[in-house]
C-alpha cells in the first residue's frame, strides 16, 4: 500500500508490514529514497528514488486520517519531525553495526592467514616483512594486497615457469591453422563495410540476423569490455601511461566512441536488456565508471552494469643460485610490485567474482567478451546469430589484424562453455615477459632501493586464447572479418 502525504501529495513510501502495538498498530514503510534522511527537504518531504530504509508511523487517525482500501493508497499527516526522527539510514542499530564490523574482521583474518598460508607454501615469507615496520595504515595495505591476490592463479603461473613444457599453449594462429579443414563448415565471411553499414549480404543467411537479434534484444547475450592496460607489437608488451597518446585519455575515447556507436555496437533500444561487464585498470576504474554515469550509462540499466579491476600478478624476480626460487619483488615493504596478467585474466575474473552466477540469474545464454580497442568492427548480431545456429559453444570473430595480435580479440562463448572453463584454471598457460623494475630489498635489516638498467624481473602474461589446448574443434566457430 501507497504512503502519501495528505498535504502535497508526495510520495512518502510503501507499507511493508503492520504490527500490533497494543493500543495501536505499527506501520512499517520503506521509504521512496535511495539513501536516508539526507534526503528529506526542509518541509520534511523524501526526495523521489529507489527503494531505501524502514520507518515506524503510529496506525492512529491524527496521523492516518484516510484510508482507501480500493485504491491501496493511504494519506497520512505526521507531526514535523516524526519521519526524521523515526529513519536509519543504513537500517541498523550500534549495536548491529558493530557485531557486523566484528564479523568482517573475523572473515578478513581468517582469509589473511589462508593467504599466508599459501604464500608460504611457495617460499614467499619475505612478503611479511612489512608486517614489522611503518604505520597501521601502512600495513593494512599490505593486508589487503595479499588477501586480494589470486593465490590460486600465482600458483598456477608459477607452476608454469617451473615445468619445462607445461607453458607452451596453442595461440589462435596455430588453431587455425592445424584445424583448417575441421573448421570449414564452422566458418562464416562477411566483409568489414557489411558490418559497419549495418547490410546483410547475400552470403549471410537472413535467419541468422533474426536469431541474432532476438537473443540480443531479449537479454540473452552479455557483454563483457576489457580496456586493455597494453598495447601490442609483436610480442612485446608495454603498459600504456596515461600521458602518453595511448594512455588513458586516449583509452576512454575509444570506449566512449564505440558505446555511442549505435549501429556498429548494441542498438540504444536493446541495451537495456543487456548485461554489461566492464573489466579496467586499476588506474582507469574510476575515470570510466565517471564516463558511465555522466552518459547515463550509455542507455545500459545502471543495476545490470558491473566495474571489476583487471587480473594483476606479482612481478618475480630471477631464480635464486641456490634455491632455483623466483621472489616476489616488492614495490615498497608494504606494497608487492604487480602487473596485467593480458587478456588471459579475463577468464580467471569471472571465474573468481560470482558473475556468472549473476548472469545466470539473469537468464543469460551467451556471454561476448571484446577488448576495447581502436580495430573494433562489432558484427555482435552475426557472431551470436551464427554460433546459436550451429549448436556451437565458442564463437571466434577473427580478421588480419586480429590474427596478429592476441590482445585484439571479440570471443563469444555460451555460460554453460564460460562457467566450466573459468573453473579449469590449470588449462591457463602463463609465460614470463623479461622486463626492467625498480623495487626495494631487505639487506641487513634495511631496506634498499634498487633501480636497475637491465632487466631484472619478470611479468607473468596469459592469453585469452588458452582455453583453446583443451577445447574441442565442433564447439568452435569462426566468423572471418574480410576487406
């Protein structure tokens, strides 16, 4: 039932239960506020929102004076003060706020030392160092670092570079070619101009487009956008700065430009059916999550759009003489020194976050996974079109360029695919990039800064196309982008 003031007619909430008080009865109404009582005005009237806390109202005719059962709606006229007084912005009490940061802290240690645990078994102890020097505030940091670290994916990549062999991984190229002839009749071409003109060419069967379309417009497909923290040439990867023609200005152009895009990317009136998951580096989490809300996320329902940090590992250093160990290198002795796993951490994310579960829940059935990057096309209703026709679980968009380079990728798989791989973290196969980091060390109980001009370290890097060593060639279709 409706809860309106008599006097203006506003809004005030909704009644969600009803309780015997004795003498009287109690309404308890959710108010129509997404926050508290920050919101209330000056004549003591709740701005108009989502759903936010609970407030009691005496079921007294001063305060309730009309009732209308036919129409569900009651007016009420509350004496000044009494909805401010009765509101919990956050709907708990001291006592309930404190029990539940006890809780948290509890789950938070107990997490702490399973991280420990595991980072020990991998003869990392010198991470803790920093546990014994500086500020509260400083070694909270590092608590924080090694809870949110992948234990799971750190062994695996160390497990990797530890096994002669066990890092070698079939890229697109080679899947391509030692399965050409398998793929044939998995394979469909269609030129760039068609994409991007939005035409359907002769070649393209019309039912495809249909299918395509239908399961786009009726929320069945997901989007996943990865900016990309690197660009590529050849196999050497740079992280882009932010200063830089390829930083971060740049990166959000190239976002904000295919999201306006609406005759190559998702049509305005289909994106609000459409889940969307956008994966970014630390660095630019909150400079996109801005570019969303101040285009009003881009015609996407803000309650079905997700930011999550990309996937970073620990820089290691080389192998100990004796122990044949690769260390962590620190940053400071409170911070490891980390970076993008490539566009392979994609899979473990999604994995780790319970997305797949949310998306489940949404009755997803496809979820396209596309970095976001100047070589875009879209073809989005092609690709999904023509792997649902052909009973397919993997959909490939490939072209020159995309061929080339392993951060360029518009990967469509069905949840049901994506869910089992994502648990399959064994099947990724990460190699080490050599690179150049300064860091510091501990010598004789002080800290050391190190500032080399060779390289002196390693990044880990996986890509996203590892899933392919253990995929079967029938599951797999390839949409060839042409000029």
């Amino acid at each position: 039932m409706k809860v309106f003031l008599k006097e203006t007619g506003d809004l005030v909430g909704t009644v969600v239960n009803v309780f015997d008080n004795a003498a009287s009865d109690l309404l308890q109404v959710m108010l129509n506020t997404s926050v508290g009582a920050e919101d209330m005005t000056d004549e003591g009237v709740f701005n108009a929102g989502s759903s936010g806390p609970l407030v009691w109202i005496p079921f007294v005719e001063a305060i309730v004076p009309d009732v209308d059962l036919d129409e569900r709606v009651m007016k009420i006229t509350p004496p000044k003060g009494l909805l401010e007084l009765n509101v919990r912005p956050d709907g708990m009490s001291k006592k309930e706020k404190r029990q539940l940061e006890w809780k948290e802290r509890k789950k938070f240690q107990r997490r702490l030392i399973a991280a420990k645990k595991q980072l020990c078994q991998l003869e990392q102890q010198h991470v803790f160092h920093g546990f014994r020097h500086g500020e509260k505030d400083q070694r909270d940091v590092l608590a924080d670092q090694i809870v949110g670290l992948n234990t799971k994916l750190f062994q695996q990549a160390m497990r990797n570079i530890s096994e002669p062999g066990s890092s070698k991984s079939l890229g697109l190229s080679e899947f391509i070619r030692d399965n050409a002839t398998s793929l044939t009749r998995n394979t469909l071409s269609v030129t760039a101009d068609s994409i991007a003109m939005g035409e359907i060419e002769e070649r393209v069967d019309e039912s495809l487009l249909e299918d395509g379309t239908q399961s786009i417009s009726k929320g069945k497909v997901a989007m996943v956008l990865v900016v990309n923290a690197y660009t590529n040439e050849g196999m050497q990867f740079e992280p882009a700065s932010a200063g830089s023609p390829s930083g971060e200005d740049t990166s959000l152009s190239i976002l904000k430009s295919i999201l306006l895009d609406d005759r190559r990317f998702v049509k305005l009136e289909d994106r609000a059916m459409m889940p969307i998951i956008m994966i970014c580096p630390t660095n630019e989490l909150k400079s996109i999550e801005e570019l969303f809300s101040e285009q009003d996320y881009f015609s996407f329902d803000r309650d079905k759009v997700w930011f999550l940090e990309e996937e970073k590992l620990p820089v290691i250093g080389p192998a100990s003489e004796l122990a044949c160990k690769h260390k962590i290198l620190m940053k400071s002795p409170w911070e490891m020194l980390q970076t993008s796993v490539g566009s392979g951490g994609v899979l473990s994310l999604l994995g780790a976050n319970y997305m797949l579960e949310s998306l489940s829940k949404l009755e997803v059935e496809y979820v396209e996974v596309l970095s976001v990057n100047e070589r875009y096309i879209g073809g989005h209703t092609e690709l999904c079109g023509f792997v649902k026709s052909r009973g397919g679980h993997v959909g490939i968009q490939i072209s020159a360029d995309r061929m080339s380079s392993e951060e360029a990728y518009d990967i469509l798989f069905s949840l049901e695919y994506l869910k089992k791989i994502t648990k399959q973290i064994d099947k990724l196969h990460f190699y080490m990039i050599p690179a150049t980091s300064s860091h510091v060390e501990k010598i004789d109980k002080e800290w050391i800064e190190v500032s080399p001009s060779s390289p002196n370290a390693h990044e880990f890097y996986c890509s996203i196309y590892s899933f392919l060593s253990s995929c079967s060639v029938g599951e797999v279709c390839v949409m060839e982008i042409t000029e």
